[in-house]
C-alpha cells in the first residue's frame, strides 16, 4: 500500500482478508470462539454461529481452523445454493475423499464409511456451512440427516451452520424443528464497543509495524465508533481509507475531520452526504486524492 511507508509500516494494517497473524478479537469474538472449539473438541454435533454482515463471522471460522489440531478433517462450504448431489460432490473434494459416486444413497455410504475410519483413529470430521441463511429449507434438511450418522455414544461429524441473523427467522420455521432441537450450542456475534475500537486500532497498527506516536486521536477514533457502529469489516475500510486520505495531504496524526470525509465518499448509512464547496462543487473528498496519488505514481 502507497501509505505503509510514509507512516513506518511494513504491511497495510486493515487488510480485509481474514490473516490469522492479525487476528484481533472483542470479548463476544473471545467468546464465539471458545464456544465452537469446545463444540467441535467435544464431539457436540450442531453448533450455530451468527452475526450481522461483517462482524467477522468469517475471520472467526478462521481461528478456529488454526486453533484445531491436524487430526481434524475439515470440510468448508461457502456456496450453499446447491442441489443436494453438487453439495455432496462438494463436500467430498473438501474431505478428500475419492469415492465415485452418483445416487444420495452412494455418497451417504461412502461418508459413513469414511467417518466411522476416523472414529476409529479418534479423528474428528468439522463440516461449516457458510451463509447458511441461504439454504432452502430442503437443504437444511439434508444436512440435518447427516447428523444421523452416528454411533451409540458420538456423533460422527460435526456440523457448523454459520450465518446471517436471517438464519434464525429460518429456523424457526414449523418444518425444520427437528433441526432447530439438534442444535446443543448458539452463538452471535456482536459489533465493537467503544473500547475495543481503541484496542483494534492500535494492534493492527502494532502488527503492521507501527512504533511511533499515535496516528489516530482520540476524535477520530470516536468518529470512526460513530459511522462504522463498531461493525469490524467497516472499521477496516473506513481506518484505510483515513490512513490514504492521511497520506495524500502529509498528515502524520488523523483527526475526525478526515474519518469524517471517508465516511461520507463510502456513503455509510447515517453519515450525511459530502458537502458542496464555496465554489458550489462537490469538494474532492478522499477518493479524489486517490486518484490524484494515482496518477502522480
């Protein structure tokens, strides 16, 4: 990034993919993840996750793959508009598992077969569905009969169904009620609160290599509470956004002003428009300098 230099950094510290080495949690994060690693260590079976669009649902599943011991075969699957032979199709490339098959009832054998191998060896099997909320009932159906495969004292594979608030309003219909009684562990995730702002900020900005003086103060650091609601994937745009905005006009400490601007070019709901210049145009705002920086490399 054009800023990582000028602000002694050796890597952008508000990356938006979920890198474990920047991992930073709020205490509903600490807590969401004990939850599933205790889930799935303890052989619980359905475990669900929600949270409202970038609270970080997905940097959670994240940890918990790092956190889980190599013995753990983990299947990941984040398309879940799928018929149900593609999901099994899909499921069996997540587990390796080379079997060809191509009636329910083959697949079904061949992940019994395979599961009950790694009970055998005291090997746990973690399927996470992500964007759950978009599974049609007939689905959810479907992966609730794959907690049928058990034996007399455990459960054979875990099951993680992770989602939008959505999710909720579609369990609780009438037809899925034997899912929603299978599901021994719940957990939302909530935004930021004030003080865990304050923290993210600084050990992003630590792990990215920042020793010096403080770059956001303590005004921006409250606006940027107040335009993002605390929500973490917000927090990241709006702070690199700051961080560019920062840069193009040399500017080493960051106040609300600029936070401000960035919110406003993002058009966060709540964050009124970009006011109009003395000359009676749009002023430039961040993305202008942007662009100037752009065409100045």
């Amino acid at each position: 990034m054009m800023y990582n230099e000028f602000y002694g950094l050796h890597r952008s510290p508000f990356e938006m993919a979920p890198d474990p080495a920047f991992l930073v949690l709020g205490e509903t994060h600490r807590e969401g993840l004990a939850t599933l690693v205790y889930g799935v260590e303890s052989r619980k079976g359905f475990v669900l996750l929600t949270g409202e669009v970038g609270t970080g649902k997905t940097t959670l599943l994240h940890a918990l793959l790092g956190q889980l011991d190599s013995s753990t075969a983990s299947a990941f699957i984040f398309n879940p508009r799928l018929e149900p032979l593609d999901f099994f199709h899909m499921l069996f490339e997540e587990f390796g598992i080379e079997v060809r098959c191509h009636t329910k009832a083959e697949y079904l054998i061949a992940l019994n077969s395979f599961l009950i191998e790694r009970l055998e060896r005291n090997e746990t099997a973690l399927l996470i569905v992500d964007e759950a909320q978009n599974l049609s009932p007939e689905m959810l159906e479907e992966v609730r009969l794959l907690s049928n495969l058990e034996t007399p004292t455990s459960k054979l594979l875990q099951i993680m169904l992770v989602g939008q608030p959505e999710l909720n309003d579609l369990l609780a219909r009438p037809e899925l009620r034997q899912l929603r009684q299978r599901i021994v562990l719940r957990h939302h995730l909530h935004p930021f609160d004030s003080r865990e702002i304050n923290t993210y900020i600084d050990e992003r900005l630590r792990m990215a290599g920042h020793i010096g003086g403080e770059i956001f103060n303590r005004a921006a650091r409250k606006k940027v509470f107040d335009v993002t609601g605390g929500i973490p994937r917000l927090v990241n745009i709006v702070c690199d956004g700051a961080l560019l905005a920062g840069y193009g006009r040399a500017k080493t400490k960051l106040g609300s002003d600029v936070v401000l601007e960035v919110a406003r070019g993002l058009e966060l709901p709540g964050v009124e428009t970009t006011p109009r210049s003395t000359n009676g145009h749009a002023s430039w705002g961040w993305r202008g300098w942007l662009g100037r920086l752009r065409q100045r490399e």
